[in-house]
C-alpha cells in the first residue's frame, strides 16, 4: 500500500462540475473524452469474454471448446460422459466460481477506490488507506496461524477477516472523529497509523506461529489471492459489492460537490460531514466483505479510478459507470496470469497488480503531466 500525503482541495473544474455539481462543465481535455455508453457496452463484452478465458486457461489443459460444452451442460443440466466429470468438476466447481469472485473483487475495490479518493479528497487513497484490510489480515492470521474460531468451519476464514475490519473500522472511527466530525487529514492520517499498527501484528503473529505452511498461507492472503474461491463465497461479496455500488450510483452527484470542497458542498446543499460518514462507513464494510474472500489485493483502488477519469472526465456519474467494469477485466487477467505464469506454482496476485500497475500509474503521471486528483 502506499502512504497517503494530503492533497490540495480540488477546484469546482477539477471536480466534475461548473459548481453545481450536476453538470459535467468546462473541464480541460473534456474533448477528447470517450463516450461513456459504447465504452460500458464494450466494457460489457470485454468482460464476458475474460470470463470465458479465465474459465478455459489454466494448467489442466482442458481447451475451450471443452470448456464451453461443460459450461453449457452447467448451464442447462445437460449430460455429461463419465469421462468428463473431474473436467466439469474443474470447469464449474474450481475456475468459473474463481473468475466471477475475481470480477466481483475488482469491481468493488474500484468502486471503493473512488468513494474513498472523494472521502479524503486525496490522489494517493485507496480502499486500504483507513486500515480496514490491515485489520481484516489480523483476524485472518488469527484463523490461518493458530485455529481461531475453529468452529465456523469454512466460514471460519471469511467471518474473522470482516469482524476484525469492522472493529478496525470502529477504532478509526473513533480516533479520527472530533466535535467537528470527520476530516480528511484525520482519516488520513488515522488510517495510516493504524495500517502499520496492524501490519506490525500480522507480521509478529506470522513470527510467533510454529507451523510453518500455516505460515506461508498467511503470506499468500495477506499478498492476495483468489484460491480459495468457491460458490459459498460469492453471494456476500456480491451483494456487498452491488449494494455499495449502487449507493455510490445514486450519490454520484453529492461526491461532485464534496470534492470541491465543504464550503462549496454546503452552497450546494450537501452536508458534507454526513456523506463522509457514510462514505466511510460504506468503504469499511465493502473492503472488509471483499478483504475477507481475497486477501489484500492493492492497486486496483489506487490505478483503475485514474486511469478511467483520463478516459471519461472526472464527473463521478460517469466514471462510477466504468470503474467497476474495467477493474473487474483487471482482476480476472490478473488472476488467470497469477495461475499460468509460473504453472503449477500460483503467484499472489497482489504482488501482479503492483507489477503491473506500478509502471501503468507512472506512465500515466509521466505522459499526462496536466493531469491532477479529479482532472481529465
């Protein structure tokens, strides 16, 4: 993760608007935007094909049009040979639950990635700069390192990491919050103390456990990894993901006013103290539902809100509308090249999302040097 530093409040142009916060205004390089309704139908089909792909690549060497009947006698309770069963287990158990959690997954920590950029009203935040995936990893190591809530099973993993971030998420709370409410720089700053608190105590809690592979799975999910994906674990991140998705749909117009500032989002009619808690509040629980199936997955919140307000401006409308979409094709590639690289091995795919985003994000600051928090 990388440590946030304050940022200069965004200017009415930079925020999306003319200072009504409902029109897209006069906003430098608004020309050569892209269209944003063929750019989520092409998003759409883009989608679905790496679906299909993340279904049909892997190691075992299935093929696609092996894949696609298998996925098809899913689909429609077709017959399957008595040969092809450890295939469709594969196919329908193993990689299509995995590729659709993976998309899930992007799109969420996209989404949160730009709710939280508004929140804090700063160029370098992302889902993971209030500590909540920090404190997620510590219930997590709790179940990988020692057997806690041993219990639940399955659930055992899920239910540590999002209780554990919803506690972190009450202990930011609480130290950021003032009589004046929440403020940027306090979350900021809350958040980053407590991101290194906590990863102290997953890094001790990894040291202090006796079980070696126990050990190396800890570093995996805190690195990030999609494994352990299965049916079970798709409908709570999914509906947490929609559910947060949608609230940020409907408040896109708010988080234009926010980002120019308070005393502007107050002339507009925005309390911008109560859509700051509720945004953070909607950032802790979406990161803490998807932080509890994937591990720590960075850069997807940091990269893809940039890199979509390049394309399409920076009214929120318009880029919640891509947002999702593109880091879900993100997240998929990034998961089936986390699978094949280095087959049978499987690499981290936090660590792939840096590989790749680091040199994209520092490209995209070197070729547009005109471009800031919001600006097109």
């Amino acid at each position: 993760m990388t440590s946030p530093v304050p940022a200069s409040p965004a200017t009415p142009a930079a925020a999306g608007g003319t200072g009504d916060g409902n029109s897209d205004g006069p906003i430098p390089g608004a020309a050569r935007r892209l269209p944003v309704p063929p750019l989520v139908a092409a998003l759409c089909c883009v989608l679905l094909l790496s679906l299909l792909c993340a279904v049909a690549l892997g190691a075992s060497g299935i093929g696609w049009g092996h894949s696609v009947r298998l996925l098809h006698a899913g689909l429609t309770g077709g017959a399957l040979g008595a040969d092809e069963r450890s295939a469709y287990t594969v196919v329908w158990d193993l990689r299509l639950p995995r590729a659709l959690l993976a998309a899930v997954v992007g799109a969420g920590l996209a989404s949160v990635g730009v709710a939280v950029q508004a929140l804090v009203r700063n160029a370098l935040a992302d889902p993971f700069v209030l500590g909540i995936s920090s404190g997620a990893a510590v219930g997590a190591n709790a179940v990988l390192l020692f057997g806690a809530l041993g219990a639940l099973g399955i659930w055992a993993l899920s239910v540590s990491a999002f209780v554990s971030a919803l506690a972190a998420m009450a202990l930011v709370y609480a130290v950021a919050r003032t009589a004046q409410g929440l403020t940027p720089l306090r979350l900021v700053l809350t958040g980053t103390a407590m991101y290194y608190g906590f990863s102290a105590l997953t890094t001790l809690m990894v040291f202090a456990a006796e079980r070696g592979e126990a050990a190396r799975s800890a570093m995996m999910w805190l690195l990030g990894s999609l494994g352990g994906a299965s049916w079970a674990s798709l409908p709570i991140a999914t509906g947490a993901v929609a559910a947060g998705l949608a609230y940020l749909l409907l408040s896109a117009r708010r988080l234009n006013a926010l980002a120019m500032g308070d005393e502007t989002a107050a002339a507009l009619g925005v309390d911008a103290g109560r859509l700051r808690r509720e945004l953070f509040l909607l950032a802790a629980a979406v990161t803490g539902a998807v932080v509890a199936v994937s591990g720590a997955i960075g850069f997807v919140g940091l990269m893809v809100p940039h890199a979509v307000r390049v394309l399409v401006g920076a009214d929120h409308r318009r880029v919640l509308a891509v947002a999702p979409l593109a880091g879900a094709v993100l997240l998929v590639w990034v998961d089936v090249l986390s699978r094949i690289v280095l087959a049978p091995v499987e690499l981290p795919v936090g660590v792939l999302t840096a590989v790749i985003g680091v040199p994209c994000f520092l490209l995209l600051m070197r070729h547009r040097a005109g471009y800031t928090f919001g600006g097109a």
